[in-house]
C-alpha cells in the first residue's frame, strides 16, 4: 500500500472506529452509514487494522450472510498479512466452517499454529485442548497438549 494510501486509511479507520459506538444508538442511522462506508474503504486498501477489526465485527454482528462472509474475508485477508488475531479467527472460520470457507481441520490447525507461534493465547489453548482430546484431526498426545499448555502459561514467548 502506498504511504498516502496507508495515511488515508489509517484516517479513515481513526474516525470510523470512533464513530462506531455512537453509530449504534437510535437515531443515528446516518452516522452508521458513515462508519460503515469508511470502515469498507479503508479495508479495501488493505489497512490491517481495519481488516481485523472490521472482520470481527461483520462477522459477529452482521445482518446478512453476506456481512458475515465479507467479515471472514476480511480476516482471512489479515491473517495472510500475518495479523496473529485474525489468524486465530481464520483457524476458527475453517473449524467450523463458513461459506465459502469450506471445514477443514488441516487449515484450521495451520492458521491455530501461526497465530499460536506468534505468542496469541487462545490459539494456544486451542491447541493444548486439540491435542489432549484428539480434535482437529491431530492425535490425542498429553506431551504436546502439555507443551502448548505451557506456552500458553508463557505468553511473552
């Protein structure tokens, strides 16, 4: 991304993210349109931020399916980005499944692992739970699941 695109962006994103919370009271549906045509922009020029925050919030919140998917997209485009957060969320897009993003536990477990090597706790806790009870298709093992368990313990690493 261009240094203007990246500051037009992060601008965009500041007053959006700002915007929100007063977007949601009655009466400000106008506002909310705002936000949500900011929010839009600055995603599509790529703004990290934007595209985790955003995502979450489309995905959780949306009113239609097509918010929910553009939510994952968003995140799935973060994680790419090498985001930890939105890589978490990618693992939990593929664990259970959210169209167009297919379940598949080897996608899941890889994008838990990348999110987890970055020190993100939930990944890591989603993993020692994986590897304890056999989920995700890895094989029950309680020195793994104790490893992770340790990480987890350990977040500064």
């Amino acid at each position: 991304m261009s240094p203007s695109n990246q500051l037009l962006a992060s601008l965009e994103f500041s007053l959006a993210d700002r915007f929100y919370k007063l977007a949601c009271k009655p009466g400000m549906k106008l506002l909310g349109h705002l936000t949500r045509g900011l929010m839009h922009h600055a995603a599509k020029l790529g703004h990290q931020r934007t595209l985790v925050v955003f995502g979450q919030r489309l995905l959780s919140e949306g009113a239609t399916s097509r918010d929910r998917i553009l939510g994952a997209e968003y995140l799935m485009q973060a994680a790419q980005q090498g985001n930890a957060e939105a890589q978490w969320h990618a693992g939990s897009i593929y664990e259970k499944g959210l169209r167009p993003f297919v379940s598949s536990d080897p996608n899941a477990v890889t994008w838990y692992a990348r999110a987890a090597e970055q020190g993100h706790l939930q990944a890591r806790q989603r993993l020692a739970k994986a590897y304890r009870c056999g989920e995700l298709g890895l094989p029950a093992s309680e020195t793994k699941a104790q490893q992770w368990d340790a990480e987890a313990e350990n977040p500064g690493n």
